[in-house]
C-alpha cells in the first residue's frame, strides 16, 4: 500500500520543522571582539599582561591576560567604545582609547610596551598617630574605574588597581586633600583623614572623551612604602 501523505511527513524530523515555522524575524545574539599581541621596544612578545577594557564612558570591566605568544582575546563584548589598558610590572602602563567594535567586527589591537624607567626612592615615613584606609574610584553608578589617577596633593601620586582600588595612609587627627581623575571624567577633591575607618570612594562624572589621546602611557615610579599603596598585585 502507498503511504498517505500524512505519514510521509511524520518522518521529517522534528527540527527540520521547527526551523520551517520560525518566525522570520528571529536575530542570533551577536557580540564582538578586542584581540591582540603585545610586545616590547624590542618586538618581543610579553606573557602575563593584564588586558583591563571597559566602555568608554564606564561599565562592566572586563579582564584576560596575555599568552606564552604575547596573544590576547577579550569576546562577549557589546557593540561600543572602548578603552583597553595593558599592565605589567616593570613596564609603563598603556592605555587604548576610541577603541570602537561593532557585532561580528573584531577591533586588533596590538601594543607595545615601554619599560618604566628605573628611580631612586625615599623612605616615606608617615606622621603619627597615622592609620590605613582603603579607596576605591567609580563613576556615577558606582562601577568600578580601573587605573584611575590618584593624588595625595603635595606629596605623591599613583593609580588605582584593575578594579579601582588603593589604600591611603593618613594622619588621624589631620585632613589631607585626595583627587582622583581619569580619561573622560571630571576630577573630584576630597579632604581625608584617620578619623573614620570607612573606604573612601570618590565617585566622578563622565564629560567625554573628545579631545583625548588615541593611546595614553602612564610611567613614573613605583616606589612601595608610601602614602598610597596598592590594594592588589600592582
């Protein structure tokens, strides 16, 4: 007997069905990508860089760190702009900015790194009684802003962690001006001091990127012991 019509299409598999009667106007997710190398003033690749991007205007921060081959791969990025910094001990940190990606684009950046010049330090020896207070620098919605700088006015300078952060030592009964500015934020200035244990977060305002440099190095010396200290691994 000849199969009807009917059972023929019972055969067709489930998917091939289901794809038939999808609605047109389905989009597959999509997102973009930063990838790279990252060498040295000689042309050599550098493993273990720390590949830090948020937008550019502040956001989700997101990390990787650079292969055996100097390669780098930052995926799952949202169509936008962004800034790339590239940090390593012992080298100059190496900011990206107006990096632009768009779905199904893949922005290649590749970077070289100066070594950071060597320096004579000086023992800081802080006043007394002197305490310990952490810090972060965030934009408006409280996210964090990594390499942000930071100034103790008049006596010495650094930058935040890759996810914002410091510590500052601080007299107890003395109130010392701290300010933190970074790419395409308005600076802020607060008075701190030992009084209060809380973490001091300084919170700026984004204004724009017009203007900024294409690519931003941050040297000087990294000297430990001083009035602000590094939260992490920097």
């Amino acid at each position: 007997m000849r199969p009807s019509m009917f059972s023929t299409l019972t055969r067709v598999p489930l998917v091939v069905l289901l794809i038939l009667i999808a609605p047109s106007g389905v989009v597959v997710a999509q997102s973009a990508s930063i990838a790279g190398v990252v060498r040295d003033g000689n042309g050599g690749v550098i493993p273990g860089v720390d590949v830090t991007t948020i937008p550019q205007s502040g956001g989700l921060v997101r990390h990787t760190t650079s292969g055996s081959d100097g390669s780098y791969r930052l995926d799952g990025l949202p169509d936008g702009t962004y800034r790339v910094d590239f940090d390593l001990r012992g080298f100059e940190l190496v900011r990206r900015n107006h990096v632009r990606v768009g779905r199904d684009a893949e922005a290649s950046i590749d970077v070289a790194l100066p070594v950071r010049a060597i320096c004579e330090c000086v023992t800081v020896e802080p006043p007394s009684p002197w305490t310990q207070r952490p810090g972060q620098v965030v934009d408006k919605a409280g996210r964090p802003l990594p390499h942000a700088h930071i100034q103790l006015v008049g006596r010495e300078e650094a930058y935040t962690d890759n996810e914002g952060r410091f510590f500052i030592r601080v007299p107890v009964y003395e109130k010392w001006s701290l300010t933190a500015s970074d790419t395409g934020f308005r600076p802020v200035t607060e008075q701190v001091s030992g009084e209060d244990a809380a973490t001091v977060v300084l919170s700026l305002d984004y204004q724009g990127t017009t203007g900024a440099p294409d690519v931003e190095r941050f040297g000087g010396c990294e000297c430990p012991g001083g009035y602000l200290l590094p939260y992490g691994g920097r």
